[in-house]
C-alpha cells in the first residue's frame, strides 16, 4: 500500500487496523484495514482490505463486548482483497460499559481488531460520508454482487429504457405511456393549447398533448424542449417561439434518439451512429417582442461514428452546456463545457493559485469550452453515460461507477472509480440504481456513495429529476414497484401533477377557513391567526407540534387550535407558538425547549418571567419580553454548536439590562431592540451567555416611539418617531428599505418619504410624511399601515392587489419571507410564493419530500411498465 493511501485511511477512516493475535510466523502476518460504519439499526457494515488475497477467501467478522459474544458474520474476499460485511443489529443491552470490540479474522485464525465507544461515531446517513475520500473504492469489483453481471446489466437496461420515457424539466413534466400517448403537466409552452394566448400555461393535472402526433420521444432543457416523431420528425420549441408555434427542424431517416440544450439547439443521434447537430439562428426581436422564423442549420459531426448513446447536461455555471457521446467499444467522447473534466490541465486550479482570486473562480475549476469532442482518458469501456451537472456518471461494463473525483488539491477532478455494483444512472440525477435494486446517493467530487440506500426509492423501476434553473422549480419523477407514476419535490406550478389546486397562487389568496380574522403571526415554516371570538388557527409545518398534538408533520390548511377570551397578540418562532392575553399572562406550545422549557401538545402558561406582560417580539428561535414595568427580557436565543451556555436552562431566560423603561421592541435573529422612555434605541446580542445582557444605544434614534425589526442578509431596523418621521437602520443590501438607500446604513436614516404606494401603473415613492399606526418587517422588506388603513410597502410586490384594491382598508398587516398576510374586514388574504409547508393554507403546497401519485383529471392513476 502507498504511504500517501495510508495516511488518508488513517485520517478518514473510523477504526485503524492494528495487529491482533498473529501467528508466530512473522511472514504470514497480513496487513489489514477496515472500518465500521453504522446503520440506524445499529447494525455495522464493516469493510476494508486485507493484503495478500485470494479471491473467494472466506473471513469473518466478530463483535463483542468485554468477554460477550455478540455476533460472528462471514464475507469473502475478492481478487484485490476487498471485503465488506453487514453484522446483525448490536444487542445494546450486552454492552458492558458501552464498548464493542471489532475484529476481523482471515482464514488462518490471525485477527486485527480495535474497541470502541457506541454507537459508533461513523454513521451510515453521515454528511461526511457524502464528502469523504472512499480509498477503499479501487479495490471492489463485481464479483461480490448480489445478482449476477447478466441479471443486473438487465436491471439496469430496464430502468435506463423506462426512464427515457420520464422527462422532468424545468417546472414541467412530461411522460409517454405504454399506449405511445404523450402527456404533460405544469409549466408548459402556450403552443400545447389550442386556446392559449401566452406562453406558458400552467396544467396542474395531467393532459394528453395532441399538438404533434406519435411521439417517440421528448428532450426537455430549461425553457426549451424538442420532440421525436416515429416517422422521424424533429419538432422544437423555445422562448422566441413561443408566439409562432412549434418550429420543424426536419424529418430524418433512422433517428435513434435526440437530446436539446437551453438554448434550442441539439443533437441527433442515428440508428447507423451518427451524430448530427441542430442549430437556430434568429434574427433581433421585432417592436413587438416576436421573432421571425429560424435560420436551421444541420450537420453531421464526422469526428463521431459508432455512437450508442448520447446525453447534454443543462447550464453550467459558465453558460454552457456539456456534451457526451457513447461510443460503442466503451470509448466516451465529450465536448461543450469542460471544466471540470479538463481541471487537471487547468493550471489555475491549485489550491495556491486560488487563494489568490476572488468571487466565484475561488470555489469552481477553470472554464473551459470546447467545439471539438475529445476522448475521455482514464476510464474502463463504459456502458452508460448520464452528467449531473459538469460530472460524467458513468457505468463501466463491470458495473462499477466512475466519474471525476477530488483530489487532495480542491479544485482538480481526476479519473476515478466510486464503488462497484452500479446498475443504472439518471440524467440530471444524483441518485444511482444498484446491483442490489435499491438507490444511493452520491455527490459530485465525493469519492463514495452514502452507505444506507435512499429508503423511500425501495422498489422503483426507474426515475427522472428535474435540471432546475430556480430554486423552486428542481422535481423528480418515477416509476414505482406498482408501475404507477409518482412525483416529488417542488411544485411551485403544478409540475408534480398532484392536485388541481395551485400551490403557490398567482393572485392574492383569500384563506376563508379563519372566520372574522383580527390578527396574525408567522414563522418561516407556519402560521397563525386569530379570529374575533378568540379562537386560534394554525397551518403549516407542525413537525414540532407548533400547531397542534397531532401526528399530522404538516397541515395545509387552518385548524382550531384553542380558543380563549382575551388574547391580546400572537407570536410564531421555529417550532413553537405563542399568545399573549390581556391579562398579561403568556402561554406557549410546541418546541418551548428553544425558550428553556419543556415541549407542550397545548397552549400552557409560561411562569418564567415574574411579572405580568404588556408585549412580545419573537424571531426564530428569540422572544422579546416587554414587562409592564418597562423591564424588557429575552427568552431562548442562538445556541452555538459546542458552547455550553446552552447546557443551562436558566440561561434562556435573561434581564436585559440597564433597560428598565422600555415602551417599544423589536427582535431581529441576531439582536433585539427596545426605545426607551427617552426616545433612544438599545440594542443587544441575542446569543444565549452565561454572562449578563447588556444592551447598547444606537447612536442617532431621537423620540423612537415604535420599533420594527427584520432580517435580510443582516439585521434592520424600522423606526417610528412621535412626529411621524419614519427611520431606517442596519442592512439594506436586498434593498428591503428601498432603492434609493444605501446598502448599509449605519446611522439612523430618515425614510419618511420612501415607501411605495400602490398606484394605476406602477409602484412610486409616497415622497410626504404620512400618519402610519403599525410598521412590520421581514426578509424580504416591510408593510406600514397608514392612520387610514392604506397598505405601503418596502421591498415587497404588491401589483396583483391593484385590480381588487386589496391594499386599502387593511386592519392588520404581517410579512414574513416572501409572503406577507393581511386583513380587510375580518377576511384574511395571503400573497406570494412561499407555500414549501403549506402556509398559504389552500389545502396544498409547494414541496413534497415524499413521493406522491401523479394523476389525470379524471382521478385515473397514470401507469407505465419496464416492458
């Protein structure tokens, strides 16, 4: 073994193999090392290498605790002295003194062994198992598969083939089924509907597209797509021609398969391997925004012959995308970008020479972009191709994964193999079908894949995954072990196929489950509201009981929470919730472990501050206390991982002094903020201490009567003076105060005349001091209520209010990310985007992390088969 092997195993490696009970020959001592890693049924895969091997030597691995036995289990040996077992769950109750010995014995009785602590530290869903170099990986191979070579390149041919007729792009969905029907859901282009007038339409449930008859196949890259005709016909669409109609690239003989990039191009591959490229050629848009029709040009790419298969990546970070192509002796051909698979050439890569850029060229490999394919060196015949993202997946015919591996210099990627038992690979998809029929994961430039399969992909025949060019638009589709389709991930317009209800409205939305609204509070994750006869509503993520006992994690619409007379104000944070009433009395549910308390099903009265309450400020994990002395408190705050103040309950609730004659505050996620009889404005450190809160002025803040407080990039502040000045401070690089304000204000700026108002045409500037009654503040910016009940705005979008006038006459206002909720004679309206918990409360939401069944508008499940 090389010394450098040695070192990094003896650096990432959980257990290191020292020599046990060896034979009295020295020369038949064998250099053995393994590790343990652990399941969470506490059951170990334990594997390594053990030197001087003979294929198919049996050895064993044995657990035990001082002198118990707890579990003997065999392995083999391959021809590199590879090995890899998985031992019975650990009996926990036989530990003596939590202890587990671990040995691994060869046939000739020698052992090497080491004693640890359990659970073992190395767990099997570890993120550090999804970055760690995997050394080991070089020596596995197929001989140790759970099916034979035949019957999982046959597993995997299956799941490929399925898969190619699974198309999920971005925020759209396309599937052929058996019957050679073609349908389509979610962000589709207008030409798909006779009736459409715009590009797109948004179908939430799926419809059969009849605009091109008998399709063979669907390519789909961002907002372009193409479809393949049985007769060989190549239709394309993409932005400019969305207005004109699908645009025909030319009907060709022989076409085995097509693939598209963003920009409308692609590749043609033929029965006969040939490879051919399509381009588009558009002039400048006319006055009216439309193009005319395409210069098409096709060619035949000479250079290849003997292509099997081909596969385009989307978008890289340099703006291209990157080509592969399958010969069929194994041989791959890339081209396009190739930055990662050319960072060994690059000499701007090094660690060192990194160090010394700036932006982006710090964390990412050289560009590099190529017209010309060139063969990819280093790899054993391969017999499939995917990318996720610049990374080649590739399928050796062993079934072993190779792609382009870290190095110890960060940003060179080199030739390397992953792991063995690799049946099938996804386009655009980070999970890997095994040999064994279950899914792992892996992570681009991670030498391993995650040791425990992906438990909710049990059983799949095959998937698609999405190439999102927005963070609210990546999805996957599969097939699963009852041949019906599911889906799961982001469903910002409709494209898992789920539900015929919106799950992000494009217009305000009206929640008519609350009755006679009169307030509200939301976290990032839930929300809550009060109606007029006290009675408290919740929907959103309940996976800490924040709403409610109940088993349900998540609730899509408002439920009945308690109902009780006197609440006085609401207040949501990460996983609890709370009321005030007015009585001064404070009561809390859900996570009150953030506020140093025990967890509650139901609302229960917090004794923790002394005195009776007059109001609370709560953001995320901190809770600003105003007593009616003037005294103002903090409850729970931010834990640092490993500081011990956050050991000690009594350390969640602190006296924020000298403050002792507050009449307003605020909570930010980094500090709190309090004006004082005075007029001036203190502020504090909300990390949780063993030491005393001190509070601090903020120079500048004269007559502060009101306090608002949010959190874009950084902490800001919204003040209101007792002349009606308004006053900004702190963070404004989201330009969540305006775009006529500097990024960072560090001394209180006077804002009065910069909150947009909601006119005909557009958003303009007030630009005169108004009387405003309520200011509140989020991420994304701010909502004022005016003495006449006008809604104005910092930051946030308000266009979609003008045709109903749904910012004048609002009682109650509240932001809270990129949604913000409001009250206009007791009915409550919700608008934005923001529905990943189900907070807009229409009986759906934005994001499944579970799989869910696809299904037509008449309630039929789509099906498809491996065939």
């Amino acid at each position: 073994m090389k010394k450098g092997l040695l070192s990094i195993v003896l650096a990432f490696v959980l257990l290191i193999a020292l020599p046990g009970q060896i034979t009295a020959d020295e020369q038949k001592w064998r250099f053995t090392d393994f590790r343990a890693i652990q399941h969470d049924d506490f059951s170990l895969t334990v594997d390594g290498i053990m030197g001087n091997p003979t294929a198919g030597e049996v050895i064993t691995v044995r657990l035990s605790s001082s002198e118990t036995l707890l579990s003997e289990t065999k392995g083999i040996l391959n021809a590199n002295g590879y090995f890899r077992v998985k031992t019975p769950p650990v009996n926990i109750a036989m530990l003596t003194g939590n202890k587990i010995s671990i040995a691994v014995i060869d046939k000739e009785g020698q052992k090497t062994g080491s004693t640890q602590a359990f659970p073992v530290s190395l767990k099997a869903n570890d993120p550090d198992l999804f970055s760690r170099r995997d050394e080991y990986a070089k020596y596995m191979d197929s001989s140790q598969l759970v099916l034979s070579l035949e019957e999982s390149r046959k597993l995997g041919h299956n799941a490929v083939k399925l898969a190619k007729r699974l198309v999920a792009g971005d925020r759209a969905s396309y599937f052929l089924d058996d019957n050679g029907k073609l349908w389509g859901w979610g962000q589709l282009p207008g030409i798909f509907e006779k009736t459409a007038k715009s590009f797109p339409v948004v179908w939430r449930l799926p419809k059969g597209i009849t605009t091109v008859p008998h399709v063979a196949q669907v390519s789909v890259a961002g907002q372009s797509g193409a479809l393949l005709t049985k007769q060989g016909e190549i239709w394309q669409w993409d932005y400019r021609s969305a207005d004109t109609g699908l645009v025909r690239i030319g009907k060709f003989s022989g076409v085995k398969e097509i693939a598209i990039t963003n920009e409308g191009n692609g590749l043609i591959l033929k029965q006969d391997g040939t490879v051919h490229s399509w381009t588009l050629t558009y002039g400048k848009s006319g006055l009216d925004g439309k193009y005319a029709a395409p210069k098409i040009t096709v060619k035949a790419m000479a250079s290849l012959t003997g292509i099997t298969s081909i596969v385009i990546a989307p978008y890289s970070m340099s703006g291209q995308s990157t080509h592969l192509a399958l010969h069929k002796n194994g041989m791959v051909w890339a081209w396009g970008d190739l930055s990662v698979i050319a960072s060994a050439r690059q000499a701007g890569n090094t660690n060192e020479k990194k160090a010394l850029q700036d932006g982006l060229s710090r964390y990412m490999p050289d560009a590099v972009i190529s017209d010309k394919p060139e063969q990819l060196k280093g790899f054993p015949p391969i017999s499939q191709i995917a990318l996720y993202g610049g990374y080649p997946l590739l399928v050796s015919d062993d079934l072993e994964l190779w792609s382009y591996l870290s190095t110890e210099d960060t940003f060179i990627k080199k030739p390397g193999k992953v792991s063995h038992g690799v049946a099938a690979v996804f386009q655009n998809s980070s999970y890997v079908l095994g040999t064994d029929g279950r899914y792992y994961e892996w992570n681009p430039g991670s030498h391993a894949l995650v040791y425990e399969p992906v438990a909710m992909l049990d059983g799949f025949q095959s998937l698609s995954q999405g190439a999102a060019a927005a963070t609210d638009s990546k999805h996957a589709l599969a097939v699963n072990a009852e041949g019906n389709l599911v889906s799961w991930g982001y469903n910002s317009s409709g494209q898992l196929g789920t539900s015929a209800s919106p799950a992000s409205p494009t217009e305000p939305y009206l929640i008519s489950k609350v009755a006679n609204a009169v307030s509200i509070a939301s976290s990032e994750k839930h929300v809550l509201a009060l109606g007029s006869d006290g009675t408290v509503y919740g929907w959103g993520s309940n996976s800490n009981g924040q709403i409610n006992g109940s088993a349900h994690k998540e609730l899509w619409s408002p439920v009945v929470i308690t109902k009780a007379q006197g609440i006085k104000k609401l207040g949501a944070g990460n996983g609890f919730s709370l009321y005030l009433d007015q009585k001064g009395k404070l009561y809390g549910w859900g996570d009150l472990e953030r506020l140093g308390l025990e967890p509650a099903v139901t609302p229960t009265h917090i004794d923790s501050i002394t005195e009776a309450i007059q109001d609370i400020a709560v953001s995320e994990s901190s809770v600003a206390v105003l007593g009616v002395s003037g005294q103002v408190y903090q409850l729970g705050g931010i834990v640092y991982l490993g500081d011990t103040a956050g050991d000690n309950r009594s350390n969640y609730v602190r006296s924020i002094g000298p403050i002792t004659d507050a009449t307003a505050i605020a909570m930010g996620r980094q500090q709190g903020y309090a004006a004082r009889k005075d007029g001036t404005v203190w502020r504090w450190d909300t990390i949780i201490s063993d030491k005393p809160a001190g509070a601090k002025p903020i120079a500048g803040f004269k007559n502060i009567t009101l306090l608002a407080a949010g959190t874009a990039n950084d902490d800001y502040l919204l003040a209101l003076d007792k002349s009606g000045e308004l006053w900004g401070w702190g963070d404004n690089t989201a330009s969540q105060l305006g775009r006529r304000v500097k990024d960072k204000i560090t001394t209180p700026l006077n804002l009065t005349k910069e909150p947009y108002r909601l006119s005909e045409s557009s958003l303009t500037n007030v630009n005169k001091k108004l009387e405003y009654r309520a200011i509140s503040a989020s991420s994304r910016g701010a909502l004022l209520l005016t003495s006449n009940n006008e809604m104005l705005f910092f930051g946030y979008s308000s266009y979609s209010l003008l045709a109903k006038k749904l910012q004048l006459n609002v009682s109650f206002a509240e932001p809270q990310g990129s949604n913000y909720y409001f009250i206009i004679g007791g009915r409550l309206y919700v608008n934005g985007g923001d529905n990943t918990y189900g907070q807009i409360g229409n009986g759906t939401k934005s994001y499944f992390d579970k799989p869910q069944p696809i299904r037509t508008i008449d309630g039929a499940k789509l099906n498809a088969s491996a065939g």
